[in-house]
C-alpha cells in the first residue's frame, strides 16, 4: 500500500548558519514564522524582526514532502 506524502513548509537554524539543531515543520508560512520567532527570542534572544528580517527570513521557507 502506498504511502500518501504531504507537502509542509520548514525552516531551521541551520538554514541561517547557526549552530542550533531547531527545525520547524508547518502547514503554512506565518506557522513556520510564529514558531521561529518565538525560538529565535526564547532560546538566541533575537526578539522583534524588521520588515527586511522577515523578508529574509520567509525566503528561506522550503516546501518539503513527507
């Protein structure tokens, strides 16, 4: 029987070139940047973003399958 894949959106550290092992699967983009805002504050105390941040940061987003 087949598997059925589903298509989420991810992002990680590591997709910033930090040494940090955070990764976020979500159905949606503005899930991904809640969950990585609320990371980046509480763990690399990175809190607030500017427009030109989260630009760069929703360029980022990959789509994946699982």
């Amino acid at each position: 029987m087949a598997t059925q894949s589903r298509e989420y959106k991810q992002l990680g550290c590591r997709d910033f070139g930090a040494d940090c092992d955070f990764v976020v699967r979500a159905e949606t983009a503005d899930e991904v940047m809640k969950y990585c805002q609320e990371h980046a504050c509480s763990i690399h105390g990175k809190c607030g973003t500017s427009s030109e941040s989260t630009n760069k940061i929703k360029s980022r987003i990959k789509d994946v399958w699982l």
